[in-house]
C-alpha cells in the first residue's frame, strides 16, 4: 500500500522516492517518540485531556495532509499525525485500568488477531491489564515467536493458528480460547493487509476480494464467533484495528479504503468499538524502508 503511495507523491511534488520516504519516516520517529512520554502526562493532567488533544493533533494531521499545499507542509502535517495517533492507544490502555476494579485486573481473557510487531505492541500492554492473551494468525512460527515474547516478560499467552476469512477457524479458535482460559472478555481484530495498492481501474478482482475477506469479512466473523462467548461471560468489548484511509480517499488502494469502514453491532453488550489509527510502522512499511 505505501509503496504506490511514495510513488505519486514524489511524482506530485517532484521529488525522489528516498526523500518521499521521509514522509514515513518522521511519521514512526514522531511516534516513537511521543509514545513514551505519554504516560507520565496522563497521569499528572488527566486522561481526557490527553485524549481529547490526542484525538484533535491526529485529526489536524490527517486534515492537514489531505490539502497539504508542499512538500514541507506535508512532512509537518505527518509529524502532527504521528504524535497525535501515538497519544491514543496508551491513553485508552491507562483509562481502562484506572476503570477496572483491582480485583479484576490479571482476570480478564483477551483475543488479538495478528501476530506481527504489533502483536507485541498490543498484546503486552493487554496482558499487563488482563493477565491472558490469545493470539491468532496463519503465521504460525510468528505467531509462536510473539506467544514466547509475551510469556517471557510475564504474562500468559496462548497462541492458536487462525484463518480470519474461514468461520470455522474462527469457531475453532475461540473454542480453544475458553477450554484454555473458561471465558473470552475482549476481542481485538487487528488482523489486515494493505491490498495492492494500485488504481480502482487496475485492481483485479482476487485482489479486490482478498483484501475485502481479511479486512472486513474477517471482522465480521471475528465479532460475530466472539458476541455470544462474552454474553455469556456477563459482557466483553470488541475493538476493531481500523485506519486513517476508512475515514478518507486517495488515488491508490481502493480495496483498502473499501474495506476499512468501521464495523458496528447491536447496542446490547458486549460494544464494538472502532480505533482509527495513523500512518504506523507495519511489517509492509518496515520493509520497503528498508529499500530506501
């Protein structure tokens, strides 16, 4: 998805690919930094403020680049962006711990979809929270790789291979989740890949069709297989991975912004929640930085 992207703005703005790149790259740094940093202004000035600045810094960001007048204006804009987004996901992680009754804490059950970096990224902060995790994915020795890393910091991870587009795997997994642990409490669909990245016109149908199935076929399934484990643990929350591109359009990835609207269920509990998120550092983008 990025690749094509870097291509027409280095076209757009007459530039080359590697100083294009940089867009990317201020993006991670920016988040990467600030990420750290947020705790300790969360805890001294509340969560809502920092959310609520999280929230408008990542909008002006996303806004500001969409009519980004020059190539500096843009990198500052994806600069906004990158600090804006790294504010949410560990506000929102510090928010339901101060929430949660103590008692509660280390109990909870949790199912992430994905077992990349980002697995990581979410699943320790989930297990320092809930105390259990669930991964799934059909990259097995990943996945394997990232259950380890959870367990070795402390926390109980379990992970099953999963085929997010197959309902059967889906009725599998979640089947193993509560023989393992009793209960299934959150659901984190996270899994997703980026499409081919090319023009409506030029996109082939299997493309179309895969990105489609992994990214909203497989929420759909994910939430669906999960909804009645939680009714019957008393409630739960399913949060769904989203992005910046379900929110707006550009020349490249159709199938990609098709598929990342976001996915809502009946008002009765257990909610579905919808995280859109920033340009982020994926396996696809680490990757193509490489080549830069």
């Amino acid at each position: 998805m990025l690749g094509p992207l870097l291509v027409a703005l280095a076209d757009e703005f007459d530039t080359s690919i590697a100083v294009a790149g940089q867009l990317a790259a201020v993006t991670f740094i920016t988040w990467g930094i600030t990420a750290p940093l947020v705790g300790p202004v969360s805890d001294t000035h509340g969560r809502r403020p920092v959310l609520l600045a999280g929230l408008a810094i990542m909008t002006l960001g996303v806004l500001g680049s969409a009519a980004a007048w020059s190539y500096n204006s843009l990198l500052a804009f994806r600069l906004l962006t990158g600090m804006g987004a790294a504010m949410l996901p560990p506000t929102l992680m510090a928010t339901i711990a101060d929430i949660l009754p103590a008692a509660d804490r280390g109990r909870g059950v949790g199912f992430l979809t994905g077992s990349s970096w980002v697995g990581v990224a979410i699943g320790v902060p989930v297990v320092a929270l809930l105390g259990k995790v669930v991964i799934g994915d059909v990259l097995d020795e990943e996945g394997r790789q990232t259950e380890a890393a959870i367990n070795e910091v402390g926390g109980e991870c379990l992970y099953v291979h999963l085929d997010v587009t197959d309902e059967g795997s889906w009725e599998k997994a979640v089947a193993e989740t509560v023989s393992r642990f009793g209960k299934l409490d959150i659901l984190v669909n996270n899994a997703g890949v980026g499409g081919d990245g090319g023009r409506l016109e030029d996109t082939s149908v299997e493309s179309w069709n895969r990105t489609m199935d992994i990214n909203a076929k497989g929420v759909f399934l994910g939430t669906k297989t999960a909804i009645p484990e939680m009714r019957k643990a008393g409630g739960g929350s399913i949060i769904n991975i989203s992005s910046v591109y379900g929110l707006v359009g550009s020349g490249a990835s159709a199938s990609y912004h098709a598929s990342k609207g976001p996915l809502g269920c009946s008002p009765s509990p257990p909610p579905s929640n919808t995280l859109v998120i920033g340009s982020g550092p994926t396996q696809s983008t680490l990757e193509l930085l490489k080549l830069l």
